[in-house]
C-alpha cells in the first residue's frame, strides 16, 4: 500500500514537472509570437509613416511650385507695367529732347 502511494505521488510529480514544462514552451511560444506581431506592427508603422512623410512632402512641393508660378505671373505683370510705363516716359523724353534741339 505504501508503494502503491509512493509511486502515485511519484507519478503526481512527473506529471506535474511535465505540466510545467509544456506551460513553460507554451509561454515560450506566446511570447515568440507576440514578439514577430509586433515586429511586424512597427514595420508596417514604419511604411505607413514613410509613406504619410513623402506625401507630405510631394504636396509641400506641389504648394512651392504653385507659389513659384504665382510669383512669377506677378513678376511678369510688374514687368509688363514697367516696360509700359517706360514707353510712354521714353516717347516723352525724345518729345523733350526734339524740343530742346529744334526749339
């Protein structure tokens, strides 16, 4: 009877240590897992975030370009007006000048 209890409980431990060992390869592979999805969560923030960082920057391009084309249309009026301006000064400076030498 004594035998029969001592391997029962010799029986109990193995199947214990057993237990623990699965729960501990169990664990093992939850934390493994865990690791891989969340390697792959910062890889896939990493492109969304490359992804959201070049759209930016193609639509400040974009932005610059429009600017740059605005200023050049307002550079090209304010030339339009100078160079016009300028004419209408020059035909009276060689009025003057016709003035001064016939007159």
């Amino acid at each position: 009877m004594i035998e029969e209890s001592v391997k029962a409980v010799k029986e109990a431990e193995a199947k214990a240590l057993e237990l623990v060992s699965d729960a501990k390869k169990k664990a093992d592979a939850i934390v493994q897992e865990a690791r891989r999805d969340a390697e792959q969560i910062l890889a896939d923030v990493e492109v969304e975030c490359r992804k959201a960082q070049a759209d930016r920057m193609d639509a400040a391009k974009a932005e610059g370009e429009k600017a740059l084309a605005e200023a050049e249309s307002e550079s090209a009026k304010d030339v339009e007006a100078l160079k016009t301006l300028t004419e209408g000064r020059m035909a009276e400076a060689k009025e003057a000048v016709i003035r001064e030498l016939v007159g």
